[in-house]
C-alpha cells in the first residue's frame, strides 16, 4: 500500500494507474489501496471523467433483447412483461469502466472507458474555472473599498497605498483586477479606473479589449465531440458510419440537397428536394402511415381499444373505422 495521499489532488500519474487497474479488473478499494485514497474519492473521479465510447445498439436495455420474440413488434419496451433490465457490475459498480473487459467488442450494450489522459485535461480545465472569482465576502470589499477611496481621491496611487498600509494583504495586481472588473461598484463603493490617474493615460492593452463573456456550460458535449468519434471509431473499426449533411441554396425556402455519405462503402446519395414544405409532408405522411400500420397489428391481435390510442395516437373514430375494414 502508497503512503497515504488524502487531500491532495489526482496527478496525471495518479489517473494512468486507475486506467491500468480497470484495464486488469482491479476493483475500486484496490485501487484506492494502492493510491493511498479513500474508495469513495477512486469512485467519484471514475464516475465523472469516465466518457461514453459506445451508444447501445438495441432500442431498449434489456438482457432478453437479442433473442426476444417481441424483439420487433411494438410490444418492446420497458412496459413488456419479460422485461430485465441490463446491468453489468464491471460497467456500473466496480471499477465503473469498460476498460479491458472480455467481452467489450462483443457487447452491443452502451459502455464507457476511461482515460486517463483526457480526464486529467478535464480535471484541470474545472479546477481553473472553480477559482475564478472574488475571494472575499461584500463586507470586506466595501470596508477596503472606504479605505482607499479617500486615498485614490487624493492622487495616491495603489502601491504608495499598500506601502503605507500594511493592514490591506492584497497584491498591487488584485487591488487593479478589483477595480478594473468592477468589484467596488458591485459592493456600493464608487470606485472605477477613472479614481487611478495613471491608469486612464494608458492604452488598453489587447488582452482587456474583449468583452466579458459568461462561462459557458459545455457539458452537454460530453461524449458528443468528434475526439469521442474518432476513440469509438478506433474501438469499433468495423462499425458503419453514415454522414448527413443539408445542402442549402436559401435557407428560407429552398431548394436544397439532402446528402447521406456511406463512409465503409464510399458511397455519395444526394436526394434533391424543391421545396423546404414538401419534406415536411413527406415525414408528417410516414409517420401516419406508421401509426395506422401499428394500430392494424394491434387489432388483428385483439388489443383493448385503450392500448391501440395510447401506442398509435390515432382517435377512437379512426380506429373504429380501421375495424370495420379488417373485417
């Protein structure tokens, strides 16, 4: 067992020895034994920096699903009475990943694998983004804010104040950064770049000519970036992948060209389309023809007529009407 490491951050090295305990089947308080953390904290970082390498292949999570009867009727879904719901304890318990597992390239059930490298990057772009920010609560800023307005109004630059209060433990650089973001006028202290004369002679340098932007919330990337396709395409080099694209001459109306690119194949299909309206129709007109199909199956099966509105969203005249042309 490593010497005990608890609390002190994952290190890259750190991340490279849990990839290699997933890859060998090592559970999660084994790891942590070997790291010198507690189990919770292997599990935690496992579980929120793993990424998805693979979307399951069937339309519901079920054990039964590939030699199912009902695997192609409308009666598949969670609501089936012989439905069993897939869990595997390498992928959901311990050590959490897909990494190394038997029989990942015959599993058609969605898996994730974790790397070590990637999750490293993750973990240190959310450690920089978690410290942005002010380090002190409004009474504080608004009782140093008081002290050196006075000060500023006088002509007294920042370090001529630091060097003469040594009460203040603030940098020269974070009394600037504190002004210049507006920190005083938040708090109710009127204190801008024009209070610091030095400062409203200079040229605004490039890295301060951008607006401020809100941090945005990328997570809904996750397991969605083209890094991810290429470590997929990597695992599953066999796998058939279709490119779509819309070309458009004007976006407003038309006409424009569907592509479906078959890369195994390379295999180009352009479908021209006059109007933007008609492929609309064309999809409202397959999903009616769908859903009368399913509510003939569902009738010549001697369904309640409750089930067959609830699955085929047709009314109860239409399916009545449907009846009557069966028999």
């Amino acid at each position: 067992m490593a010497a005990s490491t608890k609390n002190s951050h994952l290190t890259l090295e750190d991340r490279r020895i849990i990839q290699k305990g997933i890859e060998n089947g090592s559970s999660k308080q084994s790891i942590a034994d070997t790291l010198g953390k507690d189990n919770s904290t292997i599990g935690k970082e496992i579980k929120n920096h793993r990424s998805l390498a693979y979307s399951s292949a069937y339309p519901v999570d079920c054990v039964l699903f590939p030699k199912c009867k009902n695997r192609d009727t409308y009666q598949c879904n969670s609501s089936c009475a012989s439905y069993k719901k897939f869990s595997c304890n390498r992928r959901d318990r311990s050590p959490g990943a897909c990494n190394g597992c038997s029989k990942y390239r015959s599993c058609r059930f969605t898996k994730y694998r974790y790397i070590a490298e990637s999750s490293h990057h993750e973990y240190r772009e959310l450690l920089v983004d978690s410290r942005v920010g002010i380090n002190a609560d409004k009474e504080d800023i608004v009782e140093l804010g008081n002290l050196i307005k006075p000060l500023l109004d006088k002509g007294h630059s920042l370090y001529v104040i630091l060097q003469n209060h040594p009460e203040i433990k603030l940098s020269e650089k974070t009394l600037y950064n504190y002004i210049e973001s507006g920190v005083f006028q938040e708090a109710g202290v009127s204190i801008n770049c024009l209070d610091l004369k030095r400062l409203v002679k200079r040229r605004i340098p490039k890295s301060k000519r951008v607006a401020f932007n809100k941090r945005q919330d990328k997570s809904y990337l996750k397991g969605r970036q083209y890094s991810d396709y290429e470590t997929f395409m990597k695992d599953n080099p066999n796998a058939s992948v279709v490119e779509m694209d819309t070309v458009y001459n004007d976006v407003t109306n038309g006409p424009f060209i569907q592509t479906f690119k078959f890369l195994k194949y390379d295999l180009l299909i352009c479908v021209y389309q006059e109007e933007k309206e008609g492929r609309k129709e064309g999809i409202t007109e397959e999903k009616e023809r769908r859903e009368i199909q399913m509510a003939i199956e569902m009738l010549e099966d001697k369904e309640p007529i409750e089930k067959i509105v609830k699955y085929s969203h047709l009314t109860v005249e239409q399916i009545e009407e449907l009846s009557k042309q069966i028999l």
